[in-house]
C-alpha cells in the first residue's frame, strides 16, 4: 500500500506509447435504453425475466433489491434492450445518474428499462470489465454527471452523449490484465459480503431456534407469559428494564474534511452493517466526543424516516459520534447487547417498529416506545452460551467487513492508476499478491 501513496513524481501522469483515444461509439456494438413494460409497476412479476431498473444499478455491484420481473410477451416487446453476459449498463437519468455496474449472469436473461443504458464492447476491441472500471474512475464519473446535468430539468445523459464519451486505452491483452486485477479484488469483496450473509443467517437460525422455537427446551415444563408459553423459569421484560442506557444522539452537520471523529448516520446503517471508509467526519468538542463516542456493544435504532428501525450492532469503530436521528442502547454486559442485537433483526422486531411507528410524512418512533418491546429473557447461563456461539459468527463477520475495507481503500487507489496507465500491471500484480 505504500508503495502506491510513495509513487515517485516522475512516473505520474505515465501512459504508455500504445494507449490511444476514442469515442464510445467506435468501441462498442451496442448503446440503447429500454421502456417500462405496459402496465408499470402493475405489471410487475414475483418471477419470470428481469427488468432491471435504475435502483438495481449501483457502482461497482448490481443490486437485487427491488428487482422486478415481466413475462414473455413484455420481455419479447424489449428484444432490443436483452442484456446479454458482461454488457455494461449504466444509469442515464435522475440523481443515480452515471452509477454504472454489471449484472451477475444468474440474473439473465434481462432486459432494462427507460432509465438504464446498455452498453456492449465489441470485444476484439474493448474488455467490457476494462470498460465498466474505466467509467467508474472520479475523472470520467465527474465528466458524465457534467454532462448530465447540462439539460434544463432532471439529470440524463442520452445516446449520442454516450457514443460520443471518449476513453483511453491500451492494447487489448493490456486491458484484460488491469481489468482482472480489479475484477480480483472485487471477487474477494463479494465473498466476504456472501460469507457474511451466511454468519448472519447461521446466527438467526441458533437465535430462532433456541429462543423463539424453543428447540433445546422443548421436553422441558413450560409456563404462559405476554408473549405466550416460555419454558419455566424464564422472564418476559420490557427493553427499557433490560437496558443499561439510552441516548439520542448528536446534532451536527457532517465534514468533507479528514478531521475529527467518524459521524454515523441514518444512511451508514443500512442492512446492518456499516463502511467505516464512507462514514463522513464531524467537528465535534472534545465533551461531544467523550458523551457521544460510540463504543463497542453499542446497538443503534434508526428511529425516524423511511429507515425507522434500521439497526446496528457495534463491536469495532474507529474514533465516532451518532447522528441525533439514531438512538443508541447500550448494555451492563457484552452477552445482553448481542442478545438484543439477534432480536432487533427478528421479523417480530420489525413487525413492533411498523405498528408502533407515527406519522405519515416522517414516521418515526422514540426510544420510550421501543422501552415497551417484550423481551423474553432466558436465564443468564444460557445467554452466555448463546454469546459463545453468535459472537464467533460476529467476531467472523467484523473481521470481513474491515478486510472489505482495505480492499476498498487498495482497489479505490489502484483503479485511477491502472485505468490512466500510470500503474502498470506487473507493478499491481505484485500489490495485489501482498494483500490477498
């Protein structure tokens, strides 16, 4: 890593005699956007052939969150936008303009709608993974949000602009090289994310079955409660008598500036998980820091907007303060806080926060009504038994997740260097065999 921030000044800005500039338009077979199928979203299918939507197209990773499906006959009137394997598309209108990605191909066939171009290399000449980096570079990010927002409305780029979008590049074989380099780095970030999703769903599982399935206890003597029959000797609690602290957090407007501690926010949160390198700063006093630093066991609730109920659990953090739209619960013991942490993923915890939550506009919902949740709490014994287990599958997740993180931060360093030439591809090769 250090040889990439101590690159020697006299091999900036190096490009390589056999790189050359040009158009889109004379790289590629195919640019073009889709339609939304007759009927919109009412046409929608459980299953069937993708239509993938700008929503779906995020940088660096395609996503299926809200993917919708069509049938034949629509999938037939968008033959001329099918997404065949390795196209690249990128996002064309609205404020996720320019986000550009590839679609894994057990999501195929496909096709795209109105605000989504497809864009197909012709492959003698460009690697489409060389081009999907190239346009996820600052420099030509910056350009196509330049020149969407060139119209009198709403962000979008159209068909000639993309034909006409120039981008430089080295001999094809060349191409190949940077692109799986980069391509390396993202492949292991992706299983990192899969393997976290398998610890998540292995811990839920060990949670529902020991303490909503009862499943060790079953042949045991079993008494009624608020949320029904418990094994005996267990007790059902309000959060707030199980808590040790609640707090909201902190009013402060965050920093592009590399100063003061991490600010975590609302949109950091989400899916459980946070990117520390995306968390932007905050100036904040050195009381501010010391009430609001986040420390670990600490359990966040999202608790206003469309996010209201979003939840974290903490167990690494740089130095960081939370934003006043979270709330913070902490606990007397680490066991409680990632017992807690289970619950707050459970689908009885989302179904509390979705009939407890106010407001139509901004619902939301306050740290005194997520006191009322029932907890059914199993003797101390067994909760330390559970953390023995679920804190595996936690400590594995962390440890994922700051991997992620330095690939990110190497992947994000080197791409600019090997798209513009200045790093060459033995030079990232032997980064690349130093961090995996």
């Amino acid at each position: 890593m250090n040889f990439l921030y101590n690159y020697n000044n006299h091999n900036e800005n190096r490009m390589s005699e056999n790189w050359k500039t040009y158009k889109l338009g004379d790289l590629t077979t195919k640019i073009g956007s889709g339609a939304t199928p007759r009927g919109g979203k009412e046409a929608y299918l459980e299953s069937g052939i993708s239509l993938i939507r700008s929503q779906n197209v995020l940088d660096f990773s395609f996503s299926v969150d809200g993917l919708a499906f069509i049938d034949d006959a629509q999938a037939k009137a968008l033959n001329n936008v099918t997404i065949e394997s390795r196209d690249v598309l990128l996002n064309i209108t609205g404020d996720s303009v320019a986000r550009v990605c590839q679609v894994p191909d057990k999501w195929l066939p496909a096709r795209v709608n109105q605000h989504v171009a497809i864009i197909r290399a012709n492959k003698d000449l460009l690697c489409p993974e060389f081009l999907l980096y190239s346009l996820l570079t600052k420099a030509n990010k910056n350009t196509l949000l330049t020149l969407a927002s060139a119209g009198a409305t709403r962000n979008a780029l159209t068909k000639q602009m993309i034909e006409d979008f120039e981008i430089s590049i080295p001999g094809i074989e060349e191409q190949r090289s940077i692109a799986s380099i980069l391509s390396a780095i993202d492949d292991k970030i992706e299983l990192n994310l899969q393997m976290n999703k398998t610890l998540e769903e292995m811990a839920m599982t060990l949670y529902k079955h020991w303490f909503v399935d009862f499943g060790p206890f079953k042949d045991g003597e079993f008494v009624d409660s608020e949320l029904g029959m418990i094994p005996k000797g267990w007790e059902v609690k309000r959060l707030s008598e199980f808590w040790d602290n609640s707090q909201y957090g902190y009013t402060q407007s965050s920093s592009l500036e590399s100063i003061g501690p991490k600010f975590l926010r609302i949109t950091d949160i989400q899916g459980g998980a946070v990117d520390w390198n995306n968390v932007p700063y905050c100036i904040a006093n050195n009381n501010d820091i010391k009430k609001y630093k986040i420390i670990k066991g600490d359990l966040f609730v999202a608790r206003t907007g469309n996010s209201t109920g979003e939840n974290l659990y903490v167990l690494n953090a740089p130095e960081a303060v939370f934003a006043s739209y979270l709330i913070r619960f902490q606990f007397d013991a680490l066991y409680k806080s990632c017992f807690v942490a289970k619950i707050f993923r459970s689908k009885r915890f989302s179904d509390y926060i979705n009939g407890a939550k106010v407001g139509s506009a901004q619902p939301g919902i306050s740290a005194s009504t997520l006191g009322e949740f029932l907890l059914i709490i199993p003797p101390t014994n067994l909760l330390k038994e559970f953390f023995s287990h679920a804190n595996n599958y936690d400590e594995q997740k962390e440890t994922n997740l700051m991997e992620n993180q330095t690939l990110t931060t190497l992947r994000d360093t080197l791409l600019p260097k090997l798209i513009s030439g200045e790093v060459r591809v033995k030079e990232a090769e032997k980064i690349l065999e130093e961090t995996l």
